[in-house]
C-alpha cells in the first residue's frame, strides 16, 4: 500500500465518527501524492505524515455559564494546537451548536497548511465551543467568554498560541475574552487577534478575510485572461467573510445578486445593497430575510438553494459542505467561471473534483481566506512593535501576500504537471514549509 493510503487509513481507524477530518486529510494527501511518492523512504523514516495528521495537543474542557433566568449552563470547550512547526499555534475559536472535536480538526489541520502558505511565522490551531450565541444577550455571552477563557487562559498566550475569531465570533466576543485574559493574568499582550481598535487591534482585520478572497480570486482571474469588472457574482453566508467579499467586489466593479444565512437567501438582481446587509447583520444582529423589508423589488427564498441563482462567479463564504456535487452541477449549467472557497472547506469533495474536470477556475480556501489569518500576524507583529499601522499600510500588505500566496500555488501546481490545479498547488506549497520546517526540528 502507498504511504498516503496507508496513513489515510490509520487517520479513518484512528479517529472514528470525525467525517470532516477525515474528508480533510483525504483531500490534502491525495493531492501531495506526488510529492510524497518522490520522497517515500525519507518521510517513511521520519514518520512525517503521522505527525502531520496527529494534533500536538488537543484541550478539552467544561465550560459552565449562568444565563438570563439563572440557570446554569454547560458547554463543551476545545482548543486544538494542531502544529508548531513555524510558529505559534494561529487560529479562530468558533462559537456554533454544531462544534465538535472533529470539526476543529479538520480546521486546524487546514489551518497548518493556509498559515504556512502566508510565509509569516504562524502554526495552526483551531478552537471553539458548541455554545449558540444566536438569541443570547450580551450579557449570556460574556458570561460564556469568562468561564472559556477562565480555562482556556492556561493554554495560550501571545507566543504560544493566539486565538481569534472565526463563525460566531467577532469583535464582541474577542473583546469579553480578552478583557478576562488580562484579569486572570495580569498581562496585557496580543494573544488574541481581530481585537477592538481602541485595545491593541490591527485596521484592516475586520475587512481581511473578504478583501483577501476578492484579491487572490482578481489574480487568478488576470492569469486565466479574464476580468472581475462587470462579473456577477452569488456569495453564501452574510457574516464577517461574506459581507466583506462582496464589499471589495462590489468596489472592483462586479455585480452581487445573492446572498444568504442558515434560514435562505436573498436575490437582488439590481445588486446587493450592503448598508442594509450590515444594518441587519452587524446592527441588529437579524436575519437576511429582513433584506426584503428593506429592498422590496428584492426575493427572498426560505432554504437552500443559493447555488442555482445564475452567475459567472460563486463564492461560497458560510461553512463546511455547503456547496455539493448537485450544486456544482447546477453552476455550470448557468455557466459560471470561478468558484473560490471564502470559507474553509465549504465544497465538497465530489463538487471539487466536477468544478475542476469542467474547467471552471477554482480557488480552494486554504489559499483563498488566509488574507484573515494573516492579517491576523500582521496584528501580532504591530502588538509586538507597540506601533499601529494604517489601514492603507495592511492593506497593501495583505495585498501583497495574496499575490504571493496565488503565485506559490500556482509556480507548485506547475513545478508538479498540474498547471492550473490551485488544490494541488495550495497544498504541496504550504506542506514543503511545514514540512522542512519540522524535519529540521528533528524527532520532536
Ligand atoms: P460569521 O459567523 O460572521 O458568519 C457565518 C455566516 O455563515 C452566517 O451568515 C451564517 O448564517 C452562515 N452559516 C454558518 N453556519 C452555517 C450552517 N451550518 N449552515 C448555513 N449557513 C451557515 O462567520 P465568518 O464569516 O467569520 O466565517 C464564515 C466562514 O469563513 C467559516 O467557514 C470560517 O471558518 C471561514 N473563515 C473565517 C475567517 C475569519 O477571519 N472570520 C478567516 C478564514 C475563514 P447564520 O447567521 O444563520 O448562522
Ligand atoms: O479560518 C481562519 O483562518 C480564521 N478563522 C482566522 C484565524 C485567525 O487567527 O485570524
């Protein structure tokens, strides 16, 4: 059996009811196949697929919280600290029911390579809770973020391991952690990023993620001879990533019809209006159905079904396996010509392989939203400095390294006779650091 098969395997056996993870490792491994095959007995020695697939550590922990009525109530609370290799455990806690200790693996996992493909010094971790901060008062969720953090503060710290947001998780809750971070320690350090501006938080963060996605989708679309300007686009979800994307296309000149939330979608074919989006989203905290009291020549439709709304370019910007094999069909058919993944892993497996086989332009999102994490790094390095940078100076920076980032992948993808294919290329790029990186720590 080949060393991919054979560890893919061990991963399945090994760690059992983690689907996600499971599809992960899968992708990432089948895709450094080649790499791998060309240096078989070194890695076999070095066992470095079974520490690259193994999480260094993974803290698990009870997280109690009194709500409203005086009731208390019990949470699960993980932080995965997946890979040190080039730096301190990097990466977002995420706040939803459907958390579970697999899911934050396939994240961090994922986390280890889009860190690495950055190029600043970053390792990967994930974490989160399946507390549902939908409905809760603010006050249920700085109670929360206290007893989390009254945990989890034992763990992390601004060169050990730094958090930051990631669904469920944003200015607010970033800044209840903190503010308890700094109680229980005394210390007043960046082991948080995506902080509030007025405490130790970087421009640009907020704004990174989407902006990232739109510049690296801009640049692959020069190299493929095609333009953004005048595209029309359908982005999922109406969070931070989504909301941020279609700002930056709109600004590029490309036409947002459609946009959603876990409930449905909204189709606005004169073109999303994003003061209303994030007077619903960012203000009120409401549901993108509202849209529509807002825009009344605008549809909405309860459910899925974001992906038959017609277009030329599909950013999928909500979770995990949101976008399917009958999904991908169904952009094809209305002729769509790039799909890049806001969110992490939001396309399934047997969708990837059809978007690929049918030439539309693919962007996976280990590539595609590490504008965010390393936006991220840029906040550590300004906390770091004691200096805030301006907005124009991190955002040209992020510019940079998403240029940078399309350009690893692109020069792997070729390297190995797969030109074009950004999966492959996205994954050996960010593997051959991680990789060169532990070798060189030795057995550790
Ligand atoms: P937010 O919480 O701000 O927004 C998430 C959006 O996705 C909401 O519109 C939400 O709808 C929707 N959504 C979440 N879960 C589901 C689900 N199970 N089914 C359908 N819709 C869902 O999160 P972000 O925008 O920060 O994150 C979105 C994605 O981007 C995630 O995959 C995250 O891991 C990834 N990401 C985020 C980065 C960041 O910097 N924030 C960086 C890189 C990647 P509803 O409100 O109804 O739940
Ligand atoms: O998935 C991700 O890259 C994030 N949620 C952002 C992580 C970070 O540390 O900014």
């Amino acid at each position: 059996m080949s060393y991919v098969d054979e560890i893919y395997a061990k991963v399945v056996e090994q760690n059992p009811g983690e689907a996600e993870f499971h599809q992960a490792v899968k992708e990432v491994l089948d895709s450094l196949r080649v790499v791998i095959d060309a240096n078989e007995e070194k890695y076999r020695k070095l066992a470095v697929l079974e520490n690259l697939v193994e999480p260094e550590r993974i803290i698990s922990f009870r997280v109690p919280w009194v709500d409203d009525k005086g009731q208390v109530q019990v949470n699960k609370g993980y932080r995965v600290q997946f890979n040190s290799a080039i730096g301190p455990y990097k990466g977002g806690l995420r706040l939803h029911p459907s958390v579970n200790q697999g899911i934050l693996k396939f994240l961090g996992f994922e986390q280890t390579f889009k860190n690495s493909l950055t190029g600043l010094p970053i390792g990967g971790g994930k974490g989160g809770s399946n507390f549902d901060p939908k409905g809760k008062s603010d006050r249920e969720v700085m109670a929360f973020c206290q007893s989390f953090m009254t945990e989890l503060y034992k763990y992390i710290g601004a060169d050990q391991d730094v958090p930051a947001g990631d669904i469920g998780v944003g200015a607010r809750e970033i800044g209840y952690l903190y503010g308890q971070y700094k109680r229980l320690t005394g210390l007043y350090e960046g082991v948080l990023t995506g902080k509030g501006l007025t405490y130790g938080g970087s421009l640009a963060r907020k704004e990174a993620t989407g902006f990232g996605l739109i510049y690296i989708l801009k640049e692959m679309l020069t190299h493929n001879n095609m333009e953004l300007a005048g595209k029309t686009v359908v982005i999922s979800g109406s969070g931070n990533v989504a909301t941020y994307a279609a700002q930056k296309a709109q600004q590029f000149g490309a036409k947002v019809v459609a946009m959603s939330d876990s409930n449905g979608y909204v189709y606005d074919p004169d073109g999303i209006k994003l003061d209303v989006v994030k007077e619903i989203k960012e203000v009120r905290r409401g549901r993108i159905k509202e849209y529509v009291d807002a825009v009344p020549t605008a549809k909405y439709t309860e459910g899925k079904g974001i992906w038959t709304v017609p277009c030329d370019i599909a950013l999928p910007c909500a979770t995990q396996n949101e976008l399917n094999l009958d999904d991908a069909k169904a952009l094809k058919a209305n002729g769509c010509q790039a799909v890049a993944e806001g969110a992490n892993m939001p396309t399934t497996r047997e969708a990837t392989d059809f978007i690929q086989a049918n030439g539309i332009l693919f962007m996976p999102g280990k590539a595609a939203n590490a504008g965010g994490v390393a936006t991220s790094a840029l906040e550590m390095s300004q906390n770091s400095l004691r200096m805030s940078w301006t907005f124009d100076e991190v955002d040209a920076k992020l510019h940079d390294i998403m240029v940078n980032i399309f350009a690893k992948a692109d020069d792997a993808a070729k390297r190995y006779g797969m030109p074009g294919n950004y999966v492959a290329g996205a994954n050996i790029a960010g593997f051959e650091k991680v990789v060169d990186a532990m070798m060189a720590q030795g057995v550790c």
